[in-house]
C-alpha cells in the first residue's frame, strides 16, 4: 500500500484526535483535549511524510524519464525520447498531485 495507506492512516489518526479533542472540551477534560491535539497532528505529519515521499518519487521520475529523452535524441531514437517524455509526464503528474 505505501504511501497511499501511510495517507489513509494519517488521516484516520486525524480524524480520531480532533474527535477526540472535541470530547474532551465537551467534558471540559484538558488531558483528554491534548492527547487529542496531539493524535490530530501526528495524523497531519504522517500525512505530509507521505505527500513528501510522492513528491520526491515523481521528481526522480521526472529526472529519470528527462534522461532518457535526452538519450533518445542523442541517439536519434524516437521511440526512446517518446518513452522519456512520458516518464517525464508522469512524475510531473505525481509531484503536483502531493503538494
């Protein structure tokens, strides 16, 4: 799963800790309120280690497939510079899609 379930738990801790933080204003309980706080941005953390990790995947993949395009003119391979441009593509794709 990687990333993507590292998202998922980061956002079901978020969720349970402002839950949880909510309860415990509602019971005026300041323990409960900061374990809740707490819970919520560890979620939020987890999350963003996890935007961060796609981020740097999608810029190899940008760096990777701008290599091989660059090979492919030099080689006058057109099938290797289309290859390279897609490669390029979709690591842009997946860095903007983590910011």
């Amino acid at each position: 799963m990687g990333n993507l379930g590292e998202r998922i738990k980061g956002k079901a801790e978020e969720v349970y800790g402002d839950a949880k933080e909510r309860l415990g204003d509602a019971l005026d309980n300041e323990q409960m309120q900061a374990e809740g706080r707490a819970t919520e941005l560890k979620g939020e953390a987890r999350q963003e280690a996890a935007k961060a990790a796609e981020r740097l995947g999608g810029m190899a993949d940008e760096a990777k497939g701008n290599l091989k395009q660059v090979a492919g003119d030099l080689l006058n391979n057109e099938q290797m510079q289309a290859e390279g441009a897609a490669e390029e593509l979709k690591g842009e794709a997946r860095r903007k899609a983590n910011q």
